[in-house]
C-alpha cells in the first residue's frame, strides 16, 4: 500500500493537483523549486464584526491559501466620510445614508494592531506545524487601506487600490480571487486606473487579456453599486462568483442543518476556539463576549449579550428566544475563501462540483441542495445554506485542530491526512462501468476511514434514478460506478472519496471524481 500511495502521489505533485500541504509533510518529494500552485487571494474588508471573525479564521488557513493582500475597503454597512460632505454631496450611486457624513466607521488600523500583537504571539507555534505560514511582519506588508471615505467611492487611487492594480498587471498568471467582503470599490478603483492609463494605447487589448484572464471577484452579495454601475459595464469579461449568503453568517447557530448546530453553540466554541488556545483565536468574536467595537452604532454592540438581544436589534428576527454569552455571531463572508481551501474537492475548477465554501451554479449564485434531515433548507436564500452546512464537521474539526495548532506542539496536536487518486476525470457511455482508486496516508500515524460515495446534488443527470445513485463498494480505496443506462451525452456524475483519520479532532481530506457521460459507441 505504501508502495502503491507513493506512486499516486508522486505523480499528482508532478501535475500539482494535489493539496499544497503535501508538501510539508513529504517535503523530500516536491522539488525545491516548484512553482506555488496554492490559490491565491486578496480580501477587501469593511472590517464588521463578522468580517473581523472571517479574517481571524482565515489566518489560520494562511499556509494553505496564499494571501497576496488585505485591503480596508468600505461598504454600505461602514464608511468614515471625509470629514466634511455629506455622502449624497459627493456620490451619485449609493444604496443608503446618502444624507450621514459618516456610517459606522470601523477602525482602520486595527488589522495591523492585531498582526503586531494577536497574530505575532501565536506565529512561532503555527510554523511548528507548517513553516508556510507568513510572517506578521510579511502579512503588515501587504495590509493597505484603501477606498473608506463613502460608500462606492473610487474616485481617487489610494494605498489600497494601487497595490490591488500591482497584483492585477503582476506576472503571476495565477487566477486571483479578489474578495469583497464589503463594497468593491477599492476593486472598481484599481481597474479604473489600469483603463485610465492604457485603454486607447497599443498595450490595451493585451492588459485586458491580461486582467480579465485571471482576476475572479467573489462577493458577498454587492454592498456598493460599483459592480452593477462600473465593473459590469466596462469590464464585461471579469468573471463574477457570489458566496453562498446562507452559509455561516448572522444566525447559524440557529438555522444550520440541526445535526450541525452543535458546532456553533457556547459548548463547543469554548470548548475549541475561545478559551485556552492563544491570543488570535482569544480575539475572536462572540455574542455577549465584553468585545466594545469602535465607531460602530449601539445597536450593533453585540458584545452586549442585552443589546444582542434587544427587542429594538435587528437580530431579533433571528434570536427568536435568544443568544447565548459565547454564541457564534457571524462569518458571513467566510465561504469566500472557504471555497479555496484545497481540501481535494474541485470547486475551483467548476463551481457546480462543491466546495467547503458551498456549490454555485452556472450564473455564479448559490445553488440549492437537498437536506435530507429536513428537506431544503428554509433559511438564507434560496435554500443553498446546505452546499455549506454538507460540510459543517470536517470543516469545523479543522478550524478546531488549527486553534490547537496555535498552542501545541507538532507531536501533541493533529494534521490533515493526504489523499491521491490515480484518475480523476472519465468519459463513459450509459450503462459502462468505471473503476475507481484512491488512497490516504495520515502524517500522525493515525488510523483512516475512507469513503466513496455519489455527490447527488452535484451530479446532472437527465434520468430518472438519481435516488438510488451509488458506487459499488463504499469503505475502502477501490470502487466502480455504473452510468445509468438512461444518461444522455452531457450528463456528469460527481464521485467523492473521502478519508478521516481517528485523531482528535477528527480531520477529512477528499479525493473528486467527474465522470461525464458520452454518447454511446456506434455498433
């Protein structure tokens, strides 16, 4: 089996489709050399409390996720104003407020107080379990303020801004995934100056090319017009994915798929993250928590476990009874970069396979899925919280284990098993039989469970059997799949390996087969 796994592996480090993780733990089999395929993103943030808690989170996964910048932005949520117009004086397209000089304006600096402090103090211990962490001193470099004064304002070039147009003209041909976890319009600005200096030159047609190729926005909804006004209209070929809304924002605790609230309740939030596990995951947020946010209005004041749960709040259409001291407040704009942690599943490739951060349809927005507890989920938009909620205990356990990592050493905390499959991609006729083969190895030593079985919802399939779907053997590394023989040419089935270990927490890594359906062989 060791023999066999090695082999696997090997050849996926050649063709980088695997985990860039792999690298710390077989670090004798990657080249030195070797290019950084990890996805690479910037985060823009109008620095709400569940954007504070989405980028606490994130820091953890920033060795496996390559951050090339954070850029304070605004939002129709958060602006500071220029100190002397009112917002409708100075903006013509905004959403709300327009007659304010300022909206809740977060503190600016407070990311490079927390990378000094928080961030600093947990850092010699994250490297223990992977050196590709980057420094505090790495990440304060590519921390910029960008546009704050009003909502959807690009109209100067700014810090932030212009570092976002540095990355777009780099000659990393690598897809950056520019984050709005606010407005976009530190976004807008950056392109903008790129159009302002080269549309109408001989280099235009190029920088075009160049841009739209690899910049991919992802938005949580759009919290300016600058997209809708700007973005859309002049760069019509800028690709654009909305996270799924319902995922792990406002509420959760309340209306995730019930199996999985335990997750975001005081118990295991203290329990996990809070309490006992440095000072990065000490800062995080929570409802009733003594936490005072600066700039921000009363009523949002949720580290007042009475103002979370005033009648007046505008929570209160979710609390129902009310929250908890310590309850999980928000990360609504988490499953932005959820969706790039390279667990094994293929989202990235095509957002219709699923990712940790939820599965997307054709158009870019969440697509719905079958809660098989509790038939689609009613809360969110459009019932797409479960292409999240699917996932809820490997993610979790893994957010838990990496909060270990912040206090533990290597030997006394747990790591991600590795998994390979030999082939990933078919074409087969109705009614062909595929075979299917993967394997896992864990760095711990830890024992493994393994798992195929069909990702229904992800599956097109223009037949009638989509319930009774499944693959021949379930627990171990070899399995085979029938096509249907009702499939037509264009179906795909979506086949997912999965292996976790008994280590505590328990961590999942996955191996995603796609076998697309071709018409069958003339006789």
């Amino acid at each position: 089996m060791k023999k066999h796994f090695t082999k696997i592996l090997a050849a996926l480090l050649t063709s980088a489709m695997i985990s860039a993780s792999v690298s710390s733990v077989f670090a004798e089999e990657a080249p030195a050399e070797a290019a950084d395929t990890r996805p690479r993103t910037l985060v823009t943030t109008d620095l709400e409390c569940d954007d504070i808690d989405s980028l606490l989170h994130l820091l953890l996964y920033s060795n496996d996720i390559d951050i090339a910048g954070i850029v304070v932005s605004a939002s129709t949520h958060h602006w500071t104003g220029d100190g002397e117009h009112k917002m409708e004086e100075v903006i013509e397209s905004f959403q709300q407020n327009g007659d304010l000089t300022e909206w809740r304006p977060m503190e600016v600096n407070w990311i490079y107080d927390l990378l000094d402090n928080e961030y600093k103090d947990v850092y010699p211990n994250l490297v223990k379990h992977d050196p590709r962490y980057p420094s505090p001193e790495d990440l304060a470099a590519i921390t910029k303020i960008g546009n704050i004064e009003f909502e959807g304002d690009y109209r100067f070039d700014t810090e932030g801004s212009d570092f976002i147009k540095e990355l777009l003209l780099d000659d990393d041909m690598r897809d950056l995934y520019l984050e709005a976890w606010g407005g976009a319009n530190s976004i807008a600005r950056a392109l903008y100056s790129i159009e302002e200096e080269y549309k109408g030159t001989d280099d235009w047609d190029g920088i075009y090319e160049k841009v739209t190729s690899k910049a991919i926005l992802i938005s949580w909804g759009d919290q300016d017009n600058t997209y809708e006004d700007y973005m859309s209209v002049n760069w019509p070929d800028l690709k654009h994915l909305y996270c799924v809304a319902s995922g792990i924002g406002y509420g959760t605790s309340l209306n995730a798929t019930v199996p999985y609230r335990r997750y975001f309740k005081p118990e295991w939030l203290k329990e996990n993250i809070k309490f006992d596990h440095g000072a990065l995951m000490g800062k995080y947020l929570l409802f009733g928590d003594g936490t005072y946010y600066e700039g921000e209005t009363p009523d949002n004041q949720f580290g007042d476990l009475e103002v979370a749960n005033s009648p007046d709040s505008w929570l209160r259409w979710i609390a129902g009874d009310g929250f908890e001291q310590y309850e999980f407040i928000s990360e609504g704009d988490s499953p932005c970069w959820m969706m790039l942690i390279p667990v094994g599943l293929r989202g990235l490739e095509n957002t219709n396979y699923g990712s940790w951060g939820g599965r997307l349809g054709e158009d870019g927005t969440a697509a719905s899925e079958f809660d098989p507890t509790l038939g689609y989920v009613s809360a969110g938009y459009g019932g797409s919280g479960y292409s999240v909620h699917r996932w809820f205990p490997a993610f979790m356990n893994d957010w838990a284990a990496r909060a270990d990592w912040c206090v533990s050493e290597y030997a006394d905390a747990n790591h991600q098993p590795v998994v390979a499959a030999e082939i990933l991609d078919f074409e087969a006729a109705p009614g062909q039989t595929v075979e299917l083969t993967a394997a896992a190895e864990d760095p711990d030593g830890d024992e493994l469970s393994l798992n195929w079985y069909v990702y229904k919802d992800a599956c097109v399939y223009s037949g009638e059997y989509l319930a009774y779907l499944d693959v021949f053997e379930h627990g171990t590394g070899t399995t085979s799949f029938t096509v249907p023989a009702d499939a037509q040419e264009g179906d795909c089935f979506n086949l997912v390996f999965e292996a976790t270990d008994n280590g505590s927490p328990a961590l999942t890594r996955y191996a995603q087969a796609i076998v697309k359906v071709a018409a069958p062989a003339e006789e």
